[in-house]
C-alpha cells in the first residue's frame, strides 16, 4: 500500500512539472470582453490546410504555404472608440515553427513600416501607419505569426490594436 501512494505521489508530482502541450491557434484569440468593450463581430475562421487558407485569402494564402503554415485563425471584433463603433481584424498563424513564422513575418514586409521597439509584442513587431483609414500591427513569436488591424486611425485605436497584440503574446506564455 505504501508503494502505491509513493508511486501516486511521484506520478502527481511529475504531471505538475509537465509543461503544457503547444498551443493552438484558437486558444491565443481573445474572447469577448477579455478586452474591456470589444466583441466578436462574426464567426473565427479557420483553415488547417492550404485549401482552405486559399477560400480564405486566395493568393496571399502562398506566402504562408511556401513558410510552412499549418493552421490559422481569423477573427473579428468590435468596439468603441471615442463613441464610434471600430471594426479590428486579428489574424493567428501557427507556422510550425520560430524559423517559419519569422520568414513569413519578413516576406510580407511591405517596406514602410515603424519598429515597435518599447513594450512590444513577439520577439518582432512593426506598425504599418501607411494605410489610409487603419494601423495594422504584426509581430511574430515562437511558431506564430500574428497581425491585428484596427479600421481607424487614431491614437486610441493604434492603443486597441496593441493591447489586442499584447494580449496574444501573453496567452501564448500561459
């Protein structure tokens, strides 16, 4: 009897020191209010296979093709920003692996964009400020290959769009 609970014992304390498995993509997108205020404005997309990441995003699909991709997340939310209703798109992709998600992360480099150096999510990110109407940040972190596009510009809505940044990196810590 004593051996059993000696062995229960070992087996309890080896689960707890067991790292938990890799995440999915699924897991690091937000739920509702996690970020005070911001909804899920339409169903997540996924795509587990280039079929489906192309019915996705049709041609762009090829970049994540050529890096590796292995499964994705689209999901978008909605919020108020200085009592507009702002619309942000979060894009997740798990590109098997770091190498992968950092060459995806420097192919789709449009060339203009600002380094976020202070405070960053992901091992990299940037900010585009060159679209008309929106900042889109994107940033990569182990496996993963995450953008968050924000449809206003402003300072509050480039703030939204890095907390949703933020909050994916530190559920990829979890």
């Amino acid at each position: 009897m004593k051996a059993i609970t000696v062995w229960a014992a070992l087996l309890a304390l080896v689960a707890c020191d067991t790292p938990p498995g890799p995440k999915d993509v699924v897991d690091l997108v937000p739920v509702d209010n996690e970020i005070s205020g911001w909804t899920r404005s339409a169903a997540m997309k996924l795509a587990e296979n280039q079929t489906q990441l192309f019915d996705l995003i049709n041609g762009e699909g090829q970049t994540y093709i050529d890096h590796g991709f292995v499964k994705c997340a689209f999901q978008n939310f909605s919020g108020d920003i200085a009592g507009s209703q702002v619309e942000l798109e979060l894009r997740v992709f798990d590109m098997g692996d770091s190498t992968n998600a950092e060459a995806v992360y420097d192919a789709v480099a449009a060339g203009g964009e600002t380094p976020w150096t202070t405070g960053n999510a992901g091992k990299e990110a940037r900010i585009d400020e060159n679209l008309l109407f929106a900042y889109k940040i994107d940033f990569h972190k182990d496996k993963f290959y995450v953008w968050a596009t924000v449809q206003e510009k402003s300072d509050p809505a480039l703030e939204i769009a890095k907390t949703f940044c933020l909050n994916v990196d530190a559920a990829m810590a979890e």
